[in-house]
C-alpha cells in the first residue's frame, strides 16, 4: 500500500517554492508546485492530493478561492494557507473558507512540518469519520433478514438467515415453541404480550442466542393466510453490528469535535494572551514594587496582596489555556518524579488547599528504585496538583488518597482508557475512594471547560484538560478507571535510566539588588517599560527603554549595556529574536533575556540557540525577574 503524502503546493515565488519542495521531498513527502490559482484548480480536478499548501495572494486570485473549486475528488484535502504581507483579516477570512491552519512568510520549517503532520492527522480522522457514515449507510439498505413463519410462537418455515442469526439447525427449532429458546425472560413477556394482542409492525428487542449471547434485534411483523390458517410473518435483523458502526461513528464524531474544540481554543488563546498578559503585568508587579517599599504593619498591605494574588489568578488562567491550546515553552530535563511529589506535597499553595480538607488522609507509595523523567518541572507538579485537588474534592469531608509510582515494562500494547504502546514507563498512580466518575462523563472529562464542579467554586473546568496536554506533550499516555467506590488516575510517563539534573541553588531575596549595572528593556508597550524600569530601578540597575528592535540596535552602537531585556513580539518591525540576531552580529557576546506575553515554542527556541537561556513569561513577579538577571549576568 501507497503510504506518499501528496502535496500540491501553490506559490507564484518559483524560487520559494523549489526551496519549499526539497525540504518536503526530503521528509518523504511528494510535491507537485503550481503558481496560479488556475493551474492549481486544473491540476486539482485531475490528480489527488492530501493536502494544499496555498499562497493567499496569487497573481489571478486569493489562494482561499482555489478552496471553493476543490472537487468530489480532492474532497479529503486539507488547505494551508501561507501568508507573507497578508493581514489578520485575510487569514481569517481563509479559515472561514475552510483552511485548516496559516503559516507566516518566512516559513519555518519545523513549525511547517509539525503542521503538515497535525494537518494529515486530522484528514485521516475526516477520512475515517466519512467511512464510518458510508458502512453505515450500506448496513442499513441490505437485507440480511431473517423470516420466519409461526403460530402464537411455533416455528412453521425460515429462511436460512434466521438460523445463521440465532445459531441453530433448521431442524433444532421447526415445529417448536422458539419464544422461550429465542427471548431472555424479561423480553419473553413483552413479546407474549404483543403476538397475544394480535400487535404488528415495527419492534425493537433483545434475542438471544444458542450459545447464550444477548443481542439487538428488529423485527417486523405482520399476519398471512398460510395452509388456511392466519399466521404471523417476521422479519428479524440483528442489528448489534449497526448499533457498533453508530458507536464508532459517534465517537469519531466526538474526536472530530474535541480536535475543533481545541484549534479553536488556540486561536483563542494565541490572539488574547500577548495583550492580556500585558495588562495583567501591571496588576501583578507594580503591586510587588509597592510592596518592597511598604511596611509590614501597614494597613493597606494586605489590599495590595489581594490584588497582586488576584493578578497570578488571572495570569494562571491565561497560561493554562496556552497550555491546552498551543503547548508550552517550558524546557524539558531529567527528574526524579518522586521528587517533584514531595516538593509539591510540601508547597504552600498545596498545603494550603489541603488543609480545608484535614480529616482526608492522604498517603504515598513511592517506589524506591523509581527510574528518572525527560519532564518539564512545573508542567508535572501542575498536572499532579489538578488530580490531587480533584481527589480530594471527590472524598468531601474524609476518605483516603493514595499517590503511588512505579516502573512498569510493556512488552505488549496495553489497551486501557486509551491504546497505550509497548515500552518502559514511570507510571503515576492517584485513587481516591471517592463517589467516582459517572460512565456518561468518563471519556468527556479531559475536554476543556467540561467539569461536574461548581464553577466559580472549584476551578475552570481546565484542570484535566491540563493534566491531558501535559502527560501527551510528554509522549506519555492516561489510564482512568471509576466506579461507585472510587477513581483511580494512571499517568505513563516513558522512562529514562540517565540521571537527574541537579536543582539550581536559589537566591535569596537580599541578593536580588544589582550593583549599578546597566540594561536595555526593549519593549513596544509603554506601560510594560514602565513596569519594568520601576522595578529594576528598586533593584538597584540603572535602566534605559526603547520602542523596538530598530531602536535597540541603535542604542547599542553608540552605548554600552550590561544586559539587554528584549519583548518577543513586538509590532511593526522586528521581533525579539531578529533583534537579537542583529545585536549579534556588532556584538557577539552580549547578554539577553527574553519576556513575553505569549510566543510560539519555535521562536522561543531559536532564540535559545542564539544563547539566551533565560525566558521569563509575563506577568512575571520580583524573584522571577531578580533571578533572571542575576543568572543572565554572571553566567557565560
């Protein structure tokens, strides 16, 4: 079987797009190239493809119209748009027309390929969703009935398909009562009732089988003149093959909308949280800069750490959405999750919330040989906190909750709450002996926003939502298993024999202050370089703002800096990253950090590899920032 992707790409740059096409071709895929609408629209009606990646300005048209021509045969293909001076307002209007996703001119080529793959798998779930309704379509035109003939139940003729059905000999059932042998208890008297009131037509029920099986069945009777007597005829389908095929299909239909549920929720998050963040910047730091000047008896003190906590809240929502939508720029290393167990078990955000629940105990069954994780810290200490307050909500006043880890080797495919690939694992283990999950809600309660709890009350319905993104970003897997006795989270994470990265020693509060160094902040928003020299100010750095990168790269000609703090997104003009680059190359052994509202991981990523280690997220808090410069300052 043919496995070749088959891409048609549509660009009007020739140059563009044979660079685009040996990249692609040497990732296996098969490219065809077209630099107008029409020519893509003729090689579409004459070839198939899997997918189309499309300029939205083409010479004869906006690439989003090539869409409306896609015909029968090309009904499965998944379009992307690429967008070079296009505005918000176009790529909008692309993904109204039906494109799956928008890339933006340059094209990075791991955020292309990574599209590309997330692009087919979602065709495949299309695919596989329209199979489903077609195989359902064809089991409900044929005919595989069985017919029979009887008198107040006594078997008089069959045809051969009402034996197959059943899984008995013809000559086992002629002549007999077949109500009893056909027909569990409870439906023998429904259906006694009915042949006895002389009712016909439409019946649904539950037949029976020779060798015990329970199953579905139709029927549809009416009465006949047979050898001068009026008798019942029957038709009877098993119909436990369509209910099946109904099955599947809901819950591919329910795939299908969790994966549109998510797409939406990232275009969501992606377009409010660089602007939120920014915002809630000033609720979360100005506070902590009238807090270090504040004395500890004053009045007002506790009012500012209401609104300085209240500002994290909201901090927190915004990155847990990120989290679900986009993932996250968290870097990953080796840990010993037992370790993060009881760093986390021993916070005071979670001791806080356990002790409105004191009479629940809450035990640990931590193996001592427990192999390491390739993790992101805080990302597992959130998944682990989202479970634990799960648990004990469900337990109420008192119960028991078990935190328990292990090795585990897969020789075999596992299949739980979900396919669970062979290989060795860290399994996270947490029950509660609580009421339990309800059936119905047990394969919804990962969706976002999907939760039994009192909002407003118990959090935002993210919770595991949160736990699902991190643990599959993690390439791990879930099991879930609940009854009326409890619930029981497992969490697969692939394990790894390399030891634990030690923990960087911290700094204390007193060795936050600077000694007079400079720095640049580099930031489009005048309210964040507000922010920013107001606090570096208190901490002793002597600070200089800028508008953009254009700016910076000025400033840097003529002045010196000892550290440059550089926004990621900043328009119009150059971003940080390109800001940096060009910094570079007048000075390579400059010193950076990074702070941002919101930015894609590729970016974050080659800013790393430029060699800036340290990404701070905005809103970020005194010690956040304090460490940050200390380490930026002091290291390479």
């Amino acid at each position: 079987m043919d496995h070749t992707q088959y891409i048609l790409l549509v660009d009007d740059e020739i140059r563009f797009g044979e660079t685009l096409k040996q990249i692609l071709s040497f990732y296996g895929y098969q490219v065809t190239i077209a630099t107008c609408g029409r020519e893509a629209i003729d090689l579409l009606d004459k070839h198939v493809f899997d997918l189309a990646l499309l300029d939205i300005e083409l010479p004869d048209m906006y690439g989003y119209d090539v869409i409306d021509s896609i015909k029968e045969n090309n009904r499965f293909l998944v379009p992307i748009m690429l967008t070079g001076n296009g505005s918000m307002e176009t790529a909008i209007q692309a993904l109204r027309k039906g494109a799956y996703d928008y890339l933006k001119k340059p094209i990075d080529s791991d955020l292309l390929l990574k599209t590309i793959e997330k692009a087919i798998k979602h065709k495949q779930l299309k695919k596989a969703l329209s199979s489903s309704e077609e195989r359902f379509q064809i089991l409900a035109e044929a005919s595989w009935e069985g017919i029979i003939i009887h008198d107040q139940g006594v078997l008089l003729e069959a045809n051969q398909q009402f034996y197959d059905i059943f899984g008995y000999q013809k000559e086992e059932l002629v002549g007999t009562n077949i109500l009893e042998k056909l027909f569990i208890p409870q439906m023998l008297i429904d259906v006694s009732a009915r042949i006895k009131n002389g009712e016909v037509g439409f019946h649904e029920t539950t037949g029976l089988k020779k060798d015990g099986t329970i199953f579905p069945i139709e029927s549809n009777s009416s009465y006949i003149e047979y050898h001068d007597k009026k008798v019942r005829v029957c038709a009877i389908r098993d119909t436990s093959t369509r209910i099946k095929a109904e099955q599947e299909k809901i819950k591919l239909l329910e795939k299908l909308a969790m994966a549109n549920k998510i797409e939406t929720l990232g275009l969501m998050a992606g377009s409010i949280a660089h602007d939120l963040n920014n915002i809630l910047s000033g609720i979360v730091t100005f506070p902590e800069i009238i807090l270090m000047q504040m004395d500890k008896s004053d009045k007002h003190r506790e009012s500012i750490e209401f609104i300085r906590d209240a500002g994290k809240r909201a901090a927190a929502v915004v990155s847990d959405l990120l989290t679900i939508a986009r993932g996250t720029t968290a870097t990953k290393k080796i840990c010993s999750l037992n370790a993060l167990i009881k760093n986390h078990l021993a916070s005071i955000e979670q001791q806080a919330i356990t002790s409105q629940f004191k009479e629940v105990i809450i035990e640990t069954q931590l193996a001592d040989d427990l192999l390491n994780v390739n993790c992101s810290e805080i990302h597992i200490c959130k998944a682990v906190m989202n479970l634990l307050n799960n648990a004990l909500e469900a337990v109420g006043k008192d119960g028991t909750i078990i935190i328990s880890t292990s090795n585990r080797l897969l020789d075999a495919p596992l299949n739980a709450y979900e396919h669970i690939n062979a290989g060795e694992y860290v399994v996270l283990t947490i029950s509660d002996n609580g009421a339990g999950i309800p059936e119905h809600a047990l394969n919804k309660v990962f969706e976002p926003f999907y939760s039994k709890k009192e909002m407003g009350r118990s959090g935002t319905g993210l919770g595991l939502a949160i736990v699902w993104s991190t643990v599959h970003d993690h390439n791990g897997y879930i099991n879930v298993q609940s009854n009326e006795k409890g619930t029981t989270f497992e969490l697969y994470f692939p394990a790894t024999k390399k030891q634990a990265t030690e923990r960087p020693i911290g700094i204390s509060m007193n060795a936050y202050k600077g000694h007079g160094e400079t720095i640049l902040v580099v930031d489009d928003q005048k309210s964040q370089r507000v922010i920013a020299c107001n606090l570096l100010d208190k901490l002793n750095y002597q600070t200089y703002a800028v508008t953009c990168g254009e700016e910076a790269i000025v400033y840097l000609s003529q002045n010196k800096a000892d550290l440059v703090i550089l926004d990621m997104i900043m328009e119009p003009g150059m971003n940080g990253r390109e800001t940096f680059e060009q910094i570079l190359k007048t000075n390579p052994t400059q010193k950076a950090i990074t702070i941002s509202g919101f930015s894609e991981d590729e970016e974050v990523n080659k800013i790393r590899e430029l060699g800036i280690v340290q990404f701070i997220k905005k809103p970020y808090t005194v010690e956040q920032i304090g460490i940050a410069i200390k380490h930026a300052l002091h290291t390479g």
